[in-house]
C-alpha cells in the first residue's frame, strides 16, 4: 500500500543521510518525502532542489511547486494556487537535523536554511573519514576514455593536448568515483599515409636494419619529405598505393617498417603524458581493424548497409551524407574502425559508457556513429539509458593574435617545448623571488614544474571547453587571477598557516574528532531504534506515519559530534557551506563531463577562504582548534580538486 511505501521512503532517506551524500541529495530525499505525502497521486515527480540564488532567502530551495500545480490544477480541492502547494510541501517536509529553518517566496519556492552544527559535522566527518566519502556517486561500473589519440608520424598538436588534459580530467573525476576506467589511446595508426611512409623509408633506408630514430631523424620532417615525394612522382605514389596494400595484406617486411615508424611516433608523444603525468593504454585504429569485417556483416544483417556511388554506407535519420563504411576502392576508413572500436568496447569490454575526446569538428562523424550502433541496436534509444555514448567536443586554442596557435616558423607547436617553457618561466620567477637561496636544487625544479604545468592544464580546464581559448604564458603564470599559480600559492599558505600554528592536526583530527565508545554505544542503540520504528511504522497505519514524521524530531536528527568545528561567523559558515557543496559540484562536472564547473567551485573555495582568514583570526585565537581544522578541511579539499584536475599541490611557497 501508498503508506508501506511511504514508510519506506522515509527509512531509506533516513538510512542515506547516515551515510552521507552532497548537501542537495540528501534535502532532495526529504522533499521526496514532503512530495509524496502532498500529491500522493503524483508519483512521477522527482524533487527539483537548487541553491539559492540569494543567500538572503536560504542556502537551497525547492522548485517544485509550480510544476506540481500545473498537474493538479482544476483536479484538486486541497490547492487553489501554487502558494499553497509550496505551503504544504514545507508543511510536510521532515523534521531533519539538517535543516534549520524554511520560507516560502514567490509562487511557492520553498526555501531551506540548513543549520551550522550540521554543516560542521559534515565537516567534521569528512576530516575523520576522508575526502572518498564525499565522492559522487555514479551508476555506472566500467567506462572507456578515448583521449588525446594523436595521428602516428605527424607531430602531436595542441588539439591532442587539449584531448589529453580534458580526457585526463574526467578520467580522474570517474576514478574518484570508484569507476573502472580504460584509459584509451586510439592512436591513427593504420591509415593510407602509411604506403608514402613506408616506400619512402624504404628508398632511404633499402636495408631496414639501419633504421632507428636518429636515421629518421624529426619524423614530421620525414613526413613532410615524403608527402612532397608523393605529390611530385607519380610512379612513387603508384608504389605507396600498392605499399598500403601489401601492409593490409600483412606483408612482413611491410609490417616490420610499420612497428619500426608507429616506435618512433609513440617515443615523441610519450614523453608528452609523462611530463603531464598521464596514464593512457595505447590500442590504436590497427588493433580493431581484425574485428572490422565482423561488426560491418552485423550491421549487414540487420539491413543498415546500402551501395551509394560505388561506396558502402549506412544512412541515418536527419543526415544528408551517410557515414561511408567501405570506400570505393574496397577499403576501410576511419568511420569502419570506430564502428569495430565501438563494438569492442560493448561486448568484450563490457564498458556502460564510451567517452570519446575530439575538437568539435568531428561532432558530425560521431553523431552519425551514434546514431548507426542505435539503429542497429547496440546502443538503447534515447540518451538516458546505458550502455551509452558521449562526445566530449572542445573548442581551438589560439594565439594572441586570435588566429589558430602556432609559434615561430613552425606550423604547429611542438608540445614538449610548450611544457618546457612554462616551467622555465615559473623557475625564472621562483629564482627572482630568492627561492634559490631558500630552497634546494629538487626543491626549485619540482616546484617549477608543478606550477608550470599546472599552469598550462588549468588554462585550458577553466574554459567551458566548447569555446576556442586563448594561449597565453603571460596570463596562464600570473600569480593574481584565476590561474593555478594563484591556486596553488593559496594552498601553499594555508599549510603554512597550519604549519606556524605548531599543532599536529593529525593530532587534532584524533582527539576531537574520532567517537568515543561511549558515542559508539549510543549510536549502536539509535541505530537499534531506528529499525524498530521503522517497523511500527510499517505495521501500523497512516496517522502513525504521520505522527513520525511531524513530531518526532526524525531519528536521524540525533548529533552524536557536537560542537567541534564551529560556524559561528559568516566568514566561517560561508566556507563550511562551500566545502559541502564539493561533493554535489563533482558529481555535476562529471554527469555533464564539463570539468570548468570543478576550476570554477576550487576558485571560489580559495576567495572564500581569503574572506574567512583575514575575518577570522586563527593562531592564538580562542576559536583556534576549530579554525585550524576549518583550515585543514580547506586544504583537503583543494589537494582533491587539484588531483582531479591532474595538478600537482605545492606546500610553501
Ligand atoms: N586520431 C584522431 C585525430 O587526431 C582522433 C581519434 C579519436 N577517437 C576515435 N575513436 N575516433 O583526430
């Protein structure tokens, strides 16, 4: 019946609350509640709970109101306008240990303080338990990041790095979440460019024991020689087109000078991740092009491939051009490989979710691939389903002149020395700041680099990636602004403060926050309570339910740590509230893979405790312990959001 359902409803928020969830999903399971019991024909609505937009009325509200009387308007006798549905929606509403107060504005928003000592026990338990427990939570097991994939034997561009450190990113964020993530390289490593490659690897080198990387030498230079052969010979371009078929046949010799080319490529690119610190499993288009032939006779069979001009291709709705899957001249393309890698991925790696990383201009490619696995069934209608698809699209990077990012004579820059030189810069103003003289050599050098390649990857992070953003060393390294230069000073000076104050927090953390066996017993006995209740309630009728809910301050409401850390300032309360909301931001920056949201909650995390510390005394203070551990939650939660962006923390400065 409603009420056993009713019932249950409350245990389990009851239940989830205990074990934590982000400030808005566990109001969101008390406003399910006060829902269900003010519409109980409604069972489709899922509670809408934003932040306030002005701190003035609450710190969330509840939207639901307007929505709920859209449906019930004319049916209902109870309501005769929004007002009164909000009325009783925070009629309704559980008592809660959370909440410390609500209003109603407008046309029924119900506003909810949440109260200070729960905030700070939040808190207090995130410093106990750690950082994981505020980690979102997904509904996913195992997921594919398909990032940076750099074409082999052309130099890796900034687009590539975009993909890696965007991709980079989210792996972290879903790693965090406790998802298993294949970190993915699909490198081009089998496309027509090789028959040009190999037959001019070959005249140069007509023993192929010779070849290594200094005979090669700058392979974009190697590129680039051998496509100006290609153009201007006619009979050389007739033997790499035959080249690129004898590699496809598996011609030995062909496939050794392959390897030999892919080895060299891969040395230059891998110097990349290892600066940037990225981890990446490198199955590029050649490992999927065995399973091609299989996934195309599968969509055969389900009648998806038609001839067009000569070519084989699969129509989808609301596109003119279809997505060509076998070229006239019978051989496979990019579009073939990422239909095989699609297939892959689904049923023999079992992957719930496929991330693929590109620039925007590739948007339509991916559209018409998603499109086709859901015609042929691989993938559910809709996009709310799972197993499914997301293509992470980013914008340019351009120069300061606004046009595409190049440097000097070169067409596109080499990534490596764009690495090199942010940390050189950031070493020049350590040395200018007499860091030199204060700290060892290791010293300098590693934290040029954290900084320096900080640097590089929040520049490109902070920006909703979609739009094109401007490179910049000048604005990427200035220690005021949002920059991680500022970020990762900010973080440095509060372990200093930590570190001034004398105090072990460690020490701190253990005496103030662990539980006694004596709160142990207590919570032992609620916990007892509680199922029994819930029982009764389950046992018992309509009213009982009611009777629970409204007088009994709800079981959960029991605070077993009381008074530690202390939000009595503002300052104080403003950054308690900012460090819950951690886990709600990181839950949102990677559901809608958008990692700007993260940059834009760590910077406020850091202007919010500038406005705390130079409000709030901290050392010598009487306030001083619950400071210190406001200090240290600040930290934590800087240190995680800085892994997640893949920056290394600094810890003085
Ligand atoms: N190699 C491609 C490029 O540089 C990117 C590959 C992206 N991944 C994929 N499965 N198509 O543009």
């Amino acid at each position: 019946s409603t009420y056993v359902y009713h019932a249950i409803i409350l245990s389990r928020a009851n239940y989830d609350r205990g074990i934590a969830g982000s400030p808005k999903q566990q109001l969101a399971k008390l406003f399910e509640v006060s829902l269900r019991v003010t519409a109980p024909e409604e069972l489709d609505i899922d509670p809408a709970i934003a932040p306030c937009q002005n701190s003035k009325f609450g710190d969330y509200q509840c939207n639901n109101a307007m929505g709920l009387w859209s449906k019930v308007k004319g049916k209902s006798t109870q309501f005769k306008n929004p007002q009164q549905i909000g009325q009783a929606i925070k009629a309704n509403l559980p008592a809660s240990e959370m909440i410390d107060g609500s209003s109603i504005a407008g046309p029924g928003f119900v506003n909810v303080k949440l109260s200070d000592q729960w905030i700070a026990k939040c808190i207090q338990n995130m410093l106990r338990d750690g950082i994981e427990t505020w980690a979102p939570k997904l509904s996913v097991k195992r997921v594919v990041v398909d990032f940076s994939s750099p074409n082999i034997a052309k130099e890796m561009h900034v687009g590539h790095l975009r993909s890696t450190i965007i991709g980079d990113t989210l792996a972290r964020m879903l790693e965090f979440s406790n998802v298993e993530v294949l970190r993915r390289n699909h490198v081009g490593d089998w496309g027509t460019q090789f028959g040009m490659l190999i037959e001019f690897l070959f005249e140069k080198f007509p023993s192929l024991e010779v070849v290594n990387d200094q005979a090669i030498g700058d392979l974009e230079a190697f590129y680039k020689a051998s496509k100006v052969r290609f153009d201007g010979d006619p009979a050389f371009k007739e033997r790499a087109q035959r080249a690129v078929v004898s590699l496809q046949a598996g011609e030995e010799k062909y496939l050794k000078a392959w390897a030999e080319i892919c080895k060299i490529s891969r040395s230059g690119y891998e110097k990349v991740y290892e600066h940037l610190g990225v981890q990446l499993e490198e199955k590029g288009e050649s490992f999927y092009n065995p399973y091609i032939p299989n996934a195309l006779e599968l969509l055969n069979k389900e009648g998806l491939i038609e001839d067009s001009e000569g070519a084989r291709v699969i129509f989808v709705e609301g596109k003119k051009i279809p997505l060509i899957v076998v070229k006239r001249d019978g051989g496979y393309n990019y579009a073939s490989t990422d239909l095989a890698a699609l297939w892959y991925r689904l049923n023999e790696e079992k992957a719930e979710w496929i991330i693929y990383l590109t620039d925007v201009g590739q948007r339509e490619h991916f559209e018409m691939l998603f499109a086709a696995a859901k015609r042929a069934g691989w993938l559910p209608a809709g996009d709310s389903k799972y197993p499914k698809t997301s293509h992470v699209g980013f914008g340019l990077v351009l120069g300061e002149d606004g046009k595409r990012f190049r440097t000097r004579s070169t067409e596109t820059v080499k990534l490596v020395d764009l690495l090199t030189e942010a940390k050189s810069r950031c070493k020049t103003a350590l040395i200018e700041r007499g860091k030199d003289k204060a700290w060892t050599e290791e010293e300098l050098d590693k934290t040029a680099e954290a900084v320096g390649y900080g640097a590089v990857k929040y520049a490109d992070l902070k920006n909703n990636r979609t739009t094109n953003y401007t490179f910049s060393f000048d604005q990427m390294l200035n220690d005021k602004g949002n920059t991680a230069v500022y970020l990762l000073y900010a973080h440095a000076r509060i372990c200093s403060i930590i570190r001034k104050s004398g105090k072990d927090i460690e020490e701190l953390k253990k005496v103030w926050l662990l539980p006694s066996k004596l709160q142990a017993v207590i919570a032992f006995a609620v916990l007892s309570y509680d199922v029994i209740f819930g029982l009764i309630i389950v046992l018992k009728d309509w009213n009982a339910f009611h009777y629970c809910i409204r007088n009994f301050k709800t079981l959960g409401s029991y605070t077993l740590w009381t008074g530690k850390i202390d939000l009595a300032h503002p300052g104080e309360r403003v950054l308690g509230l900012h460090l819950l909301q951690f886990a709600e931001v990181g839950e949102e920056s990677i559901t809608n893979l958008l990692p700007n949201g993260l940059c834009e909650y760590l910077y406020n995390l850091s202007e919010y405790f500038t406005g705390f510390y130079t409000n709030c005394q901290v050392v010598g203070s009487a306030e001083e312990t619950s400071r210190l551990l406001l200090c240290e939650a600040t930290a934590v939660v800087m240190r995680k959001c800085f892994h997640l962006l893949g920056i290394t923390p600094v810890y003085k400065i």
